[in-house]
C-alpha cells in the first residue's frame, strides 16, 4: 500500500522535475519542521541586532531509521535496530560575495569545521529541539565570526584568486512536504536470509570470509532556511550485501562480492536468484585460486556496464564537482575544457537525481532537494562528447552563479557539489558481440597477444588534487583475458590505472548492454549514496598494475569443518 | 575432486550435528567445547617445521548485551541495543622466560587474532573463526618473536624478568547474572531525570546517560585454567553546564555505577540529586572567584578526596613494565614512576593502601571472582605504614613483583577497589581543627576545602576542540581536573562559595605530604575514562588484543585528606561571551 503511494510521488517528481515538487499540505506540517522555523525565525530576529549579523541560516535535522543483520558462513553475527537524529547548521555572517565559509587558501583543503556532529533528541518535542538549536546557533555564529575575520585577512594576505564567483548563491525558497516512510520489512525475516544466504559457503575449508549483511534504512530530512525554504522528504534504502573471500597458494586474498541496493524492498532480488548468485560466486571464487596471474600490460579493454559505471564516476564525475573548479590546490582538470570535446560524439553524460529507475535497476543516487533545500534537477554534463556544465551546490563559479541542485553530504558535514545517478548515454550503441569485434580488431591492429575484459569490480579512488598525481584507479575483482581467436581466459592480480584526460581520450565504443553500478560515494562531505549507469565500453589502450597482495600463507591447519576430529560424541 | 570431499564430510557433520543437539547443554557448552576442541588441535598441530612452538594458548570469549540510553532537556537523545559475541586469542611462541610478548618494533604486529562469533550457538561455526583467529596469531607472533630475537642479538639484557609468570590452573564458573533492563524501562528514567532541567533557568545545557551491560566471559587456557564470569555493568551520569554573567563556565555531575540496573533504578534520591546539583551549579554563578594565586592548606573531603586519589595516585598503582624496543627506537623509559619507588615512601607513614577485588556490597562494585588470566580474585596491601610494598600487576613479569596480583582486566593491570586507611583518622571537628592550626602557622587569611572535583570523563559535551598543550603538567606532576565545589574557610569557621578553582600542577610526591585523614570513609566508584587508560596499558604491555575491556570500573574507599600546601588559582584563559539569545524555553 505504502509503497503503491511512495511509487506515485516519484512518478510526480520525474514528471516536474526542475520545480518545487510537492505542494504544502499546511496542517500536516509537523512539529520538528514548527520548532525549527520558529527558533530560527527568533534566531535571525536577536542575531540581527549584533553588529556582524548573520545574512543567511539553515537548519537541517536528519534522522536515520535502521535495521539491520548479518551473518557469517550460515550463522547470525548482528542484528540491530537504531534511530539517530543529527543536526547541522549553516550559519554565514558577511555576504553573498565573501563571507565565513570561503576555504582559506595555502593552507591545505581541509577545514575542521562543519564535521562537529551534534546529535539531536529523537523525540518530536519543541522545547528540546528549540533548546538545542538555541545553544548550537549560539556556538555556530560565535565561531563564523571568528572564520570571517580570518577569511578577511587570508583574502589580504594572498594572491588574488582565479575564480571570481563569490561564496554563496541568491536561490528561490523551496517548499515540499513528504510524510516520514516506515521500514517495510520484518527484521527476523531478514536474520533467516542473510544465514541461508551465506550457508553454501560453510562447506568450504577454504574461503576465509563469507559474509552477508542487509539493512534497511529511513532517512528523514528537515530543513528550513533564512530565504524561506521549508522541507521534510523522506528517502528509504535496503540494502544486501554479500561478500566472501579465500586465497591463492601465493597469499593474494581473491574477494568478490555481489551487492545488492534498492530504494524499495520490491526491488530486492527472491531467493532464487540470490542464491543462483551466491552459486556463480562459489565457482567463481574457486576457478580463481587456479587462474593466472597477470603481468602490468598496456593495450586494448572492454569495461563491462559496471566497471565502466565507476570508471566515469572517479575519472569525469569528481572532476567536474563544482568546488574543484575554484579551489586552488584543486588540478581542475576539465575547468577550461568547456565547450571541447573530451568524448567521442556520440557519447553524452548526465547526472539525474530525479531517475529513480533505470532498465529495472533502483538509481539510489536520487533525491528530490539536495541538501541546502535546491530542488534536484537533471544536468547534462557532456552533450554529444562537448563538456557543458559541472556539478553545482549553492558555492558558485565563474559562468556558473547558481546550483544545479548537487549539493550534497552525509548528515553531520559540510555541503559541497557531489554526483547524483551518473547515466552514459550512447546513441548509435554497438551490440555486445559488435564490441567484442572491435576489441579484437583492436588487439589483431596492435599486434598484441590478448586484450582485457572487466566484469565485476569492487570500486574504485582518484586524487583530484595539484600535489598528488591526478590519477584514478578502479579495482577489478573478475578479469578476462581475451585472445584473438576470441577465447576468454579468467585471470587475477591486476588494478586499472590511468590519468583522466589521457584515458578519457581512448575511450572508442560503447554497446547496449546498460549496467548500474549503485554504491556510497566517500570525499569531503561524507558518504553519500550514488549510481552510475553506463553501458560497457572499449577503451583502445588502458594500462593495469600489480595488485597489492598479503604475504600470509593459507592457514596451516584445515579448517575444522572437514575435519574427523570433530566428534561431538566426544564431548 | 577436493570439493565433493569437502561436501560429503560437511553431510555427515551436519547430521551428526543433528543427532546431538538435543543431548547438548545450553550455548554456554558450544562456546566452551568449541574453545577447548580447538585449544587441543592448536597445541597438538599447529606448527611450521623448524619455527618456535605454540607453548600457551589462551581464548577468551566476551558474550555482551548492553542498553544505552541519554536525554536532553527531556528529550529521548539516540538510544541503542546490541548484542556482541568477540572472541580473542593470546597465542605465546618460545617458552616462559623468553617469548614472542614485551616487544615493540617497527612493524605493526597484532598481538593476537581477534574475531566477532556467530551469536547463534553453532559449534561448527565458532570453531572456524577460531581457526582463522588463531592461525593468523601463530603466525604474527613467529614474526613478533623473530624481531625481538633479531633486535636483541647484539645487546646484553640489563633485565631478564621472563615473559610470563607461573600461575597454578584455576577453574571457575557463575550463574548468570540477572537480565538487562527493558529499553523503555531505562528511557523512562532517564527521560525523568532529564525534564526536571524545565525547572532550572539558569541551565544551559544538560545531558542525562544510562548504561547498561549484561557480559558474559568465557576463557579456557592451555594449562588447564577455565572460567564463566558474569560482568554485568550499570551506570547513570548526569552533567549540567551553566555560564556566570561574566562568561564563566560551571558545570557538575552526578554519577552512579552499580552491578545492575535495578540497584541504579530503586535508587529514590535521584531526582533530588539532580535538583540539588542545579540549584548548587546556579548557586556558584553569583559566587566569588580566587582574586589571585592561592598557596597553602587545602582540605579534600568526600568526593573530593576520591577523585583526587584516582586522578593522581590510582594510574601509577599498576605494574606495567616498558617492553623492548628495537634499537632504532630511542630507550626512553618512560614507564611508571612507581616501579622504581617500590620500598619507598609515598604517603605519610599512618597510612595505608590496598586492592582488594573480593569486596562486594556496601558500594563496592570495582570487583570480580577471577581476572581476565584466570587468576582468582585476591586482596594485595599495596602501601603500609605508607611504604610501597608492591604495584598490581597481570601474568607479565615486573621485577621486583612476584607473579601476578590477579588484577588483569582488560590488556594489563587494572586496581578494582581501592582502600585507603589510616592509623589516626580524625573526627570531622579535630580536621578542622588541624586546618585552622596550619592557617595559623601561615598567617593565611583563609584556607581552602574543595568538596567536589571533576572527573575528565563527565565534562558537559562541548563538541570538537583541541587541547593545546601549554598548560600541561610538568615533569613529575600531574593534572587535575578543576574543583567544582570548593570553598573559602575563615578562622571563625564561616565559608564561603568559590565558583571554580583550578589546580596549578600537583606533584606526584603530593600524597606524601597529607598531614591529617578523616576518621570515616566516602565510597566512590568511577569509571568512563579508564577505559581509555586500558588501551593504552594494552599496547605497552603487548598482551592480546582484548579490546572491549571488562569495564574498568573502580570503587574508591578513602577517607577526607588534609593537605600541608597546594597551590590554587582562578581558572586560567579569557572568558566566552554569554549566549545572543535567551533560552527560548526559559525566554519571557
């Protein structure tokens, strides 16, 4: 039923996505968002007499709902439920153009503050919320004005800055208002399933970590700004994973996992195909022990859907996060590349958080308002293989005054422009024996002996900054090595590595073969939940590394699972 | 070929599993014959060829249940359950007098493996994770041993104490404790608590916690050492923090510790426990400030003197010796001052100190039957005619200490209660007698009586700050936390409130400079941060990786203390400005 309703309102948002989604049913308003308009009212009123007042507010109130259980090779490890609220504020003193939250420059990119977690009451009750958000604005605003004289003088002190775009945007106030959701599943169900899911692997002596976890989470935000924004959404998310591991004779731990995220419990997989899946990754895992190692190579791959997914999001998506465009420590890779061309024509790239769904699969990067209350809209990064627009939260840059509703951060951080659901769009697609055609037209043209195949990865990190080596890495779990005449040969010990702008330049083709990668995405601004659909692709040269690896033998001893010692008559 | 082997034994465990879970105890029986199946196989095959042996093997297995629950203003803050079962695994290559233990080198060597256990009783299950944890122990201490071997090589050992005491095997087992409390059971109270901060204006922030555990220990060793402890842990703090007119910060806190959660809930006063710690903390916003630097006399009573011997005396009763070091590291011995003042003086000569974890009732709760090495409970004198007779120590050597005290918990030592006594304990009259006789001799106008200080474990959640290291103590000294309650004391008997007074570094040496002790004891049980000392006693010691220790608390017995000379002083650094706003609740 629940869910019937949920579905609706998603419908609504796609339909009006770029505007205010929800209209503001004033008597289901409740009291958290009551007791924080009026503190806040009360705050900007007293504030407002100070001689550095405050020029903008906000108040977010998060709290997450979950439950969740995990189990180890057949048996229950945990089982928890939890209900946390957190509360951030923003609170800038100065103007639109300068004011106290301007990163200080020449002294490292990382600020302390905005990471001072302030845990709120779980109860809807007025006085303890407006209590808290009294002493908390009262810390807040102390501590901006001390940041607006050090910003001052930092912006004396230094050079002058290349960006010219100031600290904070002018935006419309947003209002929308969506009832808190309810977990939809029963816990004891799920502490059956992640036991039975994680059986098959008991039987085996030689994996050494087979787990599965599954939570559920609610995530209910409220928000009220200084401009009038008005915002309660609720966001829910379930999630199973399923992971396990063992290792080759020469110590190399050969993990894989399979993961499962789905923004209604519908969503999640039947117990069939889980355990088709937990299946494959048996084989898969045993077949792995005896493949070959691979030797660092340079030359031709296909990345399948899902490696190709998180192949853009580390090498395109957080270098056209809007922050990195302005700081100065920053390499700004794409900054002056727009309006080029970095993809082939017929490749384009958009981030859409108003997607909830994609060829079947949950997009658990959607959200309706960011998190400074800018309602979620769909932004064409790269039209037809020309770089147009980058990733905007209310911090503007230079031809860019206003956010494009990405800004983003984990409860508890500072907001900065993050990805939503990044989708590769390829018009004209290859089909997938097209691509491997190419491959192996590329490999023949090349006069190599084997070409690359990614399957599944587990993820993948890039620097972004001036003092490291602008450079990405996606970590593969499922490797093929293909030869010439087409046969494909499962081999194991290499990391993808490369340089954006060198790597963007080889991509060749992509097919219809549409995969989503759906995982949290981890940088300055906390976690927060992101997908990444992309179709697989043919890159014309990539390179790969040696894999790090432990140099711990297997366990000596057999495991005491097929072992004749094991006579409980005994005891 | 190898996996259908493997799935036809699994077959047969499965059904021999089948056939015998009826005939099987309770879980308690799984996690014991788990540990003792795979004691046997580690001992008797777990070995490289030409590498040192396994020669003592110990795990331990910590079932927890715990509840925990705050309030603020009234308000339910986050609570949360959770159940853990961890297991830890202290495997020892070489033999007794010269193992892979008390060493420290460049490399990162987990002392032990450590793993989390199936919560359902499936004896197969915890075996495998026994197993592993244990594999990856071998195989860490061959390498911990091997760099202790290679970085001694070229030096003579100055000390050669053995890394492991002889211990007779002890058995022990316990009924389990009583049931945690339901969590709306705790929330209610707490929540209590927490509203009558409505009725306190001046308040500008409080918190009310509550926490309670319901662990059972499970330890078996290789030399025949077993037990079944119950631990189970209450506690309920409450802190408050208000700001004088002129910025000052004042705050309190009430805590209680106790074995269970009813002893805390039946408790009747607490409620006016905390009306009285809001009216005291209101009542020192008006109070006077120290105008300057305050040297002589001083007079702990209560709490006072409790937290002040916990704070200074207590960390320095444990025995932990410094490990070795490869030589690249600097040999810097910076260990307790204490293990070179064994036979000298550290309180004055009628006075007297022990540890005793047999005490139960009347307050104490800082003790148990067995410690976490199987060693049985005991009551060591640590100071007589106050002379240091011995330190509290583990199985692990110290020199000029003979075997273990039974004071593990945890990674190393730990007191549990602490008794100080004394031969001429004073009626509260012949204190203040002997106070205003040391005003006397001083020509001081007034004297100082500090009847509450703080505990850096129950400061008011002041949220991310860094503590700049100027005022820290110097050599030989300690810090103390600041006096919350203490008074001026004039000749003619009348006092007067001091807001806060802070302690200008008190040397270690101060508690031999105690003239005069009260006749009668306050009981004080603390715990919070010495959890965190705990950890740090771990590393050094370079024992098992026994994370989650088994509480830490402490009870306190110790009389009032009269000290020659202190120096005190107006707390330092510039004052916070008053919040902008009034309390929205209190507005009006």
């Amino acid at each position: 039923m629940r869910s019937g309703v949920s579905s609706k309102v998603f419908a609504a948002g796609i339909a009006l996505a770029g505007t205010s989604l929800f209209a503001v049913d004033a008597t289901a308003e409740g009291s958290v968002l009551k007791a924080m308009k009026a503190e806040l009212d009360r705050s900007m009123e007293v504030l407002g007499d100070e001689p550095v007042p405050p020029y903008f507010l906000s108040y977010e109130i998060t709290e997450t709902e979950g439950m969740s259980a995990g189990a180890q090779f057949g048996a229950l490890v945990f089982s928890n439920s939890s209900r946390r609220r957190v509360l951030d504020i923003d609170l800038r003193v100065g103007d639109y153009g300068l004011d106290n939250t301007r990163p200080l420059r020449g002294q490292g990119g990382f600020s302390f503050f905005g990471t001072d977690m302030v845990v709120a009451p779980v109860e809807d009750d007025a006085d303890a919320i407006r209590a808290l958000l009294w002493h908390e604005t009262d810390k807040r605003y102390k501590s901006a004005m001390e940041e607006l004289t050090t910003v001052k003088t930092d912006v004396q002190v230094t050079v002058e800055a290349e960006d010219k775009a100031g600290d904070f945007s002018r935006e419309e106030p947003s209002k929308g208002m969506e009832h808190a959701r309810p977990i939809e599943v029963d816990l004891a169900d799920w502490e059956e399933k992640v036991q039975q899911y994680t059986a098959p692997f008991a039987a085996y002596g030689d994996f050494y970590e087979a787990r599965a976890s599954f939570s559920a989470n609610v995530e209910t935000r409220w928000f009220v700004n200084s401009d009038g924004s008005e915002i309660q959404t609720s966001e829910t998310l379930y999630r199973l994973f399923i992971s396990a591991s063992t290792k080759a004779e020469d110590g190399m731990v050969l993990p894989l996992y399979k993961s499962y995220i789905a923004l209604t419990p519908d969503s999640l997989p039947d117990d069939e195909s889980v355990a088709r899946d937990v299946a494959n990754m048996v084989e898969t895992l045993l077949a792995l022990r005896d493949a070959p190692l691979v030797d660092p190579y340079t030359g031709p791959a296909i990345l399948s859907g899902e490696a190709s997914g998180v192949f853009f999001h580390e090498i395109l998506g957080h270098r056209v996060e809007g922050h990195r465009q302005k700081l100065e420590d920053e390499g700004q890779t794409f900054k002056k590349l727009l309006n080029e061309r970095v993809l082939p024509a017929n490749f384009s790239v958009h981030f859409d958080p108003t997607m909830t769904r994609h060829g079947g699969t949950d997009l658990v990067g959607t959200y309706r308002f960011d998190n400074q209350g800018i309602p979620a809209r769909r932004v064409t990064v790269i039209d037809k293989g020309i770089l147009k627009a980058f990733l905007l939260s209310r911090r503007p840059i230079d031809g860019f005054p206003q956010s494009n509703g990405h800004g983003r951060k984990q409860a508890g951080f500072m907001t900065v422009a993050r990805q939503s659901n990044l989708i590769v769009e390829v018009t004209d697609p290859l089909t997938a024996d097209e691509l491997k055609g190419e491959l192996l037209a590329a490999i023949e043209a090349e006069g190599k002996a084997f070409g690359l195949r990614f399957e599944a990865i587990q993820g993948g990190f890039t620097t972004t900054g001036r003092f490291m080596p602008n450079s990405f890495n996606v970590t593969p779990l499922v490797v093929y090595r293909v030869y010439p005449d087409g046969r494909e040969e499962l081999v194991r010990g290499v990391d993808l590595i490369g340089t954006p702008l060198t790597t963007f330049s080889k991509v060749a083709a992509g097919d219809d073969q549409i995969a989503v990668f759906n995982g949290t995405c981890g940088a300055e601004s906390g976690g927060v939940p992101v997908s990444a659909a992309s179709p697989s692709i043919l890159v014309s040269q990539i390179e790969v590394q040696k894999k790090g690896k432990s140099q711990d033998r297997p366990p000596l001893l057999p495991a005491p699972i097929g072992d004749d010692r094991l006579g409980f008559a005994v005891y | 070929m190898k996996n259908t082997i493997f799935l036809s034994n699994t077959f047969v465990a499965a059904v021999a599993l089948a056939l015998l879970v009826p005939a099987t105890a309770a879980g308690e029986d799984v996690l014991m014959q788990a540990m003792r199946e795979e004691l046997a196989r580690t001992m008797d095959e777990l070995r490289m060829e030409g590498m040192d042996e396994p020669y003592f093997v110990a795990y331990t297995i910590r079932d927890n249940e715990q509840v925990s629950v705050g309030a603020s203003f009234g308000a339910l803050l986050p609570s949360s359950t959770s159940r853990t079962r961890w297991l830890g695994v202290e495997l020892r290559v070489g033999d007794a007098s010269f193992d892979n233990t008390n060493f420290r080198g460049m490399g990162f060597f987990g002392g032990g493996g450590s793993a989390s256990l199936p919560l359902t009783d499936d004896v197969v299950e915890i075996r495998r994770q026994i197993w592993l944890a244990t594999d990856d122990a071998y195989k860490n201490a061959l390498k911990q041993i091997a760099a202790k071997r290679a970085a001694l090589q070229n030096e003579t050992r100055v000390e050669d104490l053995g890394d492991l005491s002889p211990q007779e095997p002890y058995e022990y087992a316990e009924e389990p404790g009583a049931e945690l409390p339901r969590l709306d059971e705790v929330e209610g109270l707490v929540r209590d608590l927490s509203i009558r901060f409505r009725d306190m204006p001046h308040i500008m922030d409080s918190r009310v916690g509550a926490h309670a555990a319901r662990g059972r220990t499970y330890y078996v060793n290789s030399e025949g050492s077993s037990f079944i402890r119950s631990d189970p842990t209450a506690f309920l703090s409450v802190t408050a923090q208000t700001q004088a007119d002129d910025g000052a910060m004042l705050h309190d806190f009430r805590a209680v510790h106790a074995h269970g959660w009813d002893d805390i809930a039946n408790r009747g006063d607490l409620a006016a426990e905390v009306e009285a710690m809001g009216a005291a903390i209101s009542e020192r916003r008006s109070a006077s400030a120290l105008e300057d630097r305050y040297i002589g006399p001083v007079l702990f009573e209560g709490q006072a003197a409790a937290e002040l011997t916990a704070q200074v005396l207590l960390p320095r009763l444990s025995g932990v010796r410094t490990p070795e070091t490869e030589r690249r590291f600097s040999a810097r011995r910076s260990g307790n001052p204490f293990l070179d003042k064994l036979g000298a003086r550290v309180l004055p000569r009628f006075m007297y100190l022990a540890d005793d974890a047999t005490l139960t009732g009347n307050g104490f709760v800082g003790g148990y039957p067995v410690d976490d090495d199987g060693v049985p409970a005991q009551a060591t004198s640590l100071v007589e005619n106050g002379i240091l007779k011995t330190l509290l120590t583990t199985r692990n050597p110290v020199r000029g200490i003979d075997g273990s005290t039974g004071n593990r918990r945890g990674g190393g030592p730990q007191p549990s209660n602490l008794v100080m006594t004394n031969k001429r304990g004073m009626t509260r009259e012949e204190l203040y007698d002997e106070l205003k006789l040391l005003m006397e001799e001083r020509e001081a106008e007034y004297g100082i009586v500090v009847r509450r200080l703080g505990n850096p474990g129950l400061m008011p959640a002041s949220g991310f700050s860094f503590n700049i290291g100027f005022a820290g103590p110097g050599a030989g000294q300690s810090n103390v936390a600041d006096a919350l309650v203490a008074y001026r004391f004039y000749p003619d008997g009348r006092e007067e409130l001091l807001r806060t007074v802070e302690f200008a570094g008190i040397a270690d040496s101060v508690f031999k400079e105690i003239v005069a002790a009260s006749d009668s004891n306050t009981i004080y049980t603390r715990g919070g941060s010495w959890g965190f000392a705990s950890g740090l006693v771990m590393m050094v010691g370079g024992g098992l990786g026994l994370s989650p220790s088994s509480g830490g608390t402490v009870t306190l017995s110790v009389p009032d203390l009269l000290f020659e000379e202190m120096s005190v002083r107006n707390p330092t650094g510039n004052l916070p400005h008053p919040p902008v706003a009034e309390h929205p609740f209190f507005e009006e």
